[in-house]
C-alpha cells in the first residue's frame, strides 16, 4: 500500500470547496442552519486518530511498558486513515467554501454570521483529522531492521519491505 498522495487530499478538497461555494451562494436560502456538532465530531475524530498514532507507533517500537501490537489491527488503522484522510480533505473543503462565502456575505446577510462559527469550526475539525489521519498512517509504518539484524529472524523485512516486482515475476 502506497502513502496517500498529498495532491490528492489538496484537488479533493480545492474542489469540493469549489462546489460547496456554488451550491451555498445559490441555495443559501433553502438550506436550514448549520450545525456545530458535525465540526465538533470531526475534531473527535481527529483526537482520536491522533491518540491511536501515538499509541501504535511506541507499541511498534517497543518502547517499554508497551505491548507488542497485533498485524492486524495496524493494517486497520491503515485502512482507516486512508479513507479518513479522504474524508477529511473533502469536509474541509465542504465547509471552507461555506465559510469563504459566509465571510463575503457578513453585514448583507443576518444568517450568514449565526452560520459562520459553525462552518469554521468544521473548516478547523477537517483539518485536523487529515492532520491526524496522516500521521496515524506514518506511525503504522515499519520501521527499518536495525544494520546488524539476523535475516532469519522473524519479522525481518529485508532491505524493503515491498519485494520487488520484477523478482515476483522471475525476470
């Protein structure tokens, strides 16, 4: 599995505040408020990545009074910060064009400023769930064998940890 590309979190979220821009200055008056508790869930979310960051990446490196972690659950924790990376990037820019419009429209329209704590909060709680999704990703890397380790050992990846594909095939 490949690290999630940066440009890619950037073009998802660049344009999906682009199409939250257009649909809020369009149909600003047929949407109901917006709610804080999305944002403050995003920024829950993102405690928690972050929290599960830290505490695989001391049990991958066997930092003391930790347990050893479990293949599987890491392979977990990389799945979910892929797609929560995504998800992120895209909420972000959900609620960075609403909040870029809310800001045009302050003094011109009376619902625009009860909206805007909101949007900014989920602008700040998408944020930082790709922050925390990044780096829970990065912590379930692993870690290179030390120079002097024994190949026979369990768990030695070599000096990759993705063998090649051209000695898959057998050229």
């Amino acid at each position: 599995m490949r690290p999630t590309n940066a440009s890619t979190l950037i073009v998802a979220g660049l344009a999906m505040a682009a199409l939250s821009w257009l649909a809020i200055s369009r149909f600003y008056g047929d949407f109901p408020s917006i709610p804080v508790l999305p944002g403050l869930t995003l920024l829950a979310l993102a405690g928690l990545e972050i929290a599960a960051a830290v505490n695989t990446k001391n049990r991958i490196d066997r930092k003391p009074g930790t347990e050893r972690v479990d293949p599987l659950l890491v392979a977990r924790y990389l799945v979910l910060a892929k797609a929560s990376a995504l998800a992120a990037a895209l909420f972000t820019g959900l609620y960075a064009g609403i909040s870029i419009w809310l800001v045009t429209e302050q003094g011109r329209n009376a619902h625009a400023e009860d909206d805007l704590l909101p949007a900014v909060i989920g602008t700040i709680g998408g944020v930082m769930l790709v922050f925390g999704a990044l780096f829970l990703e990065r912590a379930c890397r692993v870690p290179p064998p030390p120079p002097s380790s024994d190949p026979s050992a369990p768990g030695w990846a070599g000096d990759g940890a993705e063998p090649d594909a051209q000695e898959e095939a057998g050229a």
